[in-house]
C-alpha cells in the first residue's frame, strides 16, 4: 500500500550508492554562535569574543554540535526533504576536524556510502550517509556517517 504523504517521493528503491549529494550553504555569523552556545553549549570560547581569542581555537568559533545541527538542516533541505526518509537511525565517526569560525561560510556532500534492507522490517531500508562538511577555503570541518530509515515502495520478504 502506498503511502500518500511520501508517495511522491523518492524510495529506497531510488537511490544508489555512491550516489553524492550536494548541500547548500550556510554562512555562521556570530549572533547564531551566541544564540546556539547560549542554550546548548556555554563554553566562554562560543560566548566571549575576547574568552575566545585567549583559547586554543584563537576567535570566536560556533559549537561542534551546531556545526552538525546546521550540516543535518542542510541534508534535510537538499535531501531528506525529497525522500521517504522515516528517521535518523544514529550516526558513527564524527569527526570536527577544524572550528568553524564567526562569518565562516560552511557546505558540502553527502554521499551514499551504503544501502540495505531491514531484516525485521520489510518495509524499510536503511541508507548510510558519508558527510563532507568543508568551509569557504575548501578545508574540511566536518565528516561524520549517519544511518536513516527509509521507506521502500515494495515490501521484500
């Protein structure tokens, strides 16, 4: 039976791997750092500019985890929105592999790295995902692989 809400998208029958997806960009200004670290992650090196410039990192950066939050906003707009997806199912390997700094501007790929089918589950695929999150100078500042459910158009037993 087909499913009206994602009938018109794209199954897991659709997708390929090795297949790479490009992600809009987003530039991270400093009252996104601010308003991110004020709730989620208060390190003075989010909040203070002057803090921020006497730490390791030299200058206001935003938060590994915002850094995430804004790559998976980015996957959902230039992917998952498009797709059958059902969910996140965890993500391994994430690496920050240089701060992102204040007006730094942040995008990348995404690339199909694996595709399954559930084994208890018919209906489902599950579809592993390599992220590559660099800044405006082409340096990596992200990579992680993350796992999402995803609805098939048949049901294999």
């Amino acid at each position: 039976m087909t499913n009206p809400v994602t009938q018109d998208r794209r199954h897991f029958e659709d997708l390929a791997e090795g297949e790479v997806i490009v992600l809009g960009k987003t530039t991270v200004s400093k009252e996104m750092i601010f308003a991110f670290a004020r709730e989620f992650d208060p390190f003075p090196f989010h909040l203070d500019e002057a803090a921020a410039k006497a730490s390791l990192l030299g200058g206001l950066s935003s938060s590994g985890w915002q850094t995430g939050a804004l790559s998976l906003r980015m996957l959902v707009d230039g992917f998952l929105s498009k797709v059958a997806s059902c969910g996140g199912l965890g993500f391994t390997d994430l690496k920050w592999k240089k701060p992102v700094m204040v007006n730094d501007t942040i995008g990348g790929t995404v690339t199909i790295a694996g595709l399954r089918r559930s084994g208890s589950h018919p209906k489902w695929g599950i579809v592993t995902l390599d992220f590559d999150i660099r800044n405006q100078d082409d340096t990596q500042v992200l990579t992680m692989r993350l796992a999402n459910l995803v609805e098939c158009r048949e049901a294999v037993a």
